[in-house]
C-alpha cells in the first residue's frame, strides 16, 4: 500500500494510527503541504480534491478522506476492531469522531487559514480563528464523553474516536490552545499516547517531519 499525507496533517496522522494497530505496513508518500505540493498536476490526477491522505492499494484502488479509510481499513482488516459491536455504541463513537473530522478540523485546516489570510487577515487573527474552532469542537467532545468509562473515549479499548481526537489536540496546542478544561479528553489522549502504534504515528516521527 502507498499512504500519500504529510507529518502535520491530522488526516493523514489518523490514517497512519490506524495503519499501526491494524499491523499493515504503507509506504509514505509525502506531499508538502505549505510548498504546495498537494496541488502538483500528478498528484491531482489521484485526489481530485487536492487534499491528503490519499491511500492506494496494492492492486492500485485509489481511496481519499481519512474517515473512510478508516472504515475500509476495519471492514477488511477487522483485528483489533477499532468500533464497538454494539450498533448504539458504533453510532457513538462515529458521531464523535465525525464532531472532530468533519465539523472542527476543517474550519481550522490549512486551506481555510490561507483564505482568511487572503480576506485581508492579521496573523494573530487567524490563529485567534483557529483556536476558537479547536476550544468549540473539544468542548462538544468533553461533553459527549463526560459519562464514558475510560481509559479511552468509549471505554478500555482504542476506537476510531480516539483515532481522530489525538491528532486534533495536536493541533489545539499548536494555536495555544489551554486544554486544562478537557480533562476527560486528556485521559483518553493519555491512554493512547501509551501504545506504540498511536506514538509511532506521531509528527515528529515522521521522515518528513521538519
């Protein structure tokens, strides 16, 4: 398998965690977010959107968007399972990792950030955007996972919502964002932190990191 991403973007880290627990091994393919790389005709070719992570099997099956790789990756390669059995709780833990992925990372990626910049923008106004957009999204989180039993966010075992919930508060530290007022989402985010596939799939272990 090929994984195209970048060392900081959540996507692609989310993608990698995944990768990690399930044992499969990928070969990263790095596409420089900041340099624009992402928009390079070739790689526009694969991912219409120009967007990473893009992950292409070994048969050359293209699939793009985090989330769902993540559920094709469980659908055929369901050791350790990654969502509960229970259709309830499946819906749980896809509703919070889709507050994340879905309704908080992308009012603060890179590419909305770039507009705000081109709409006249101060940079302390723009990471003064982002952090609100990460304090909202992580204080719905906190709130739909006050009553969960731990260590992870839905229980003793990692799923996809922890999958998307270290790679935001990656984020949130990195436009100062004070996460003392999310103490359950810490506990989770300590949890994983522990295991070597979510540690390995860190930024800063990336070949690419800079």
């Amino acid at each position: 398998m090929k994984l195209h991403g970048y060392f900081r973007s959540s996507a692609s880290y989310r993608v990698r965690i995944a990768l990690n627990l399930k044992g499969l091994s990928a070969n990263h393919l790095s596409h420089h977010l900041r340099k624009g790389e992402q928009r390079d005709p070739a790689y526009l070719a694969i991912n219409p959107q120009g967007l990473v992570p893009t992950l292409q099997d070994d048969g050359g099956v293209i699939l793009t968007q985090s989330l769902a790789i993540i559920e094709w990756l469980e659908e055929t390669h369901p050791e350790p399972p990654l969502l509960p059995q229970d259709p309830l709780r499946r819906g749980k833990v896809r509703a919070f990792a889709m507050a994340l992925a879905c309704d908080t990372h992308p009012v603060q990626n890179l590419k909305v950030l770039a507009r705000l910049r081109q709409l006249g923008l101060s940079e302390a106004q723009v990471t003064d955007w982002a952090a609100w957009a990460n304090r909202e999204g992580l204080a719905a989180c906190e709130m739909l996972i006050a009553g969960e039993p731990g260590p992870f966010c839905f229980g003793a075992t990692p799923t996809i919502a922890d999958l998307c919930l270290v790679p935001q508060l990656f984020n949130a530290r990195r436009f100062g964002v004070a996460l003392e007022a999310f103490p359950r989402l810490l506990q989770a985010e300590s949890a994983a932190k522990a295991i070597k596939a979510f540690a390995d799939a860190a930024p800063d272990r990336q070949p690419d990191a800079e």
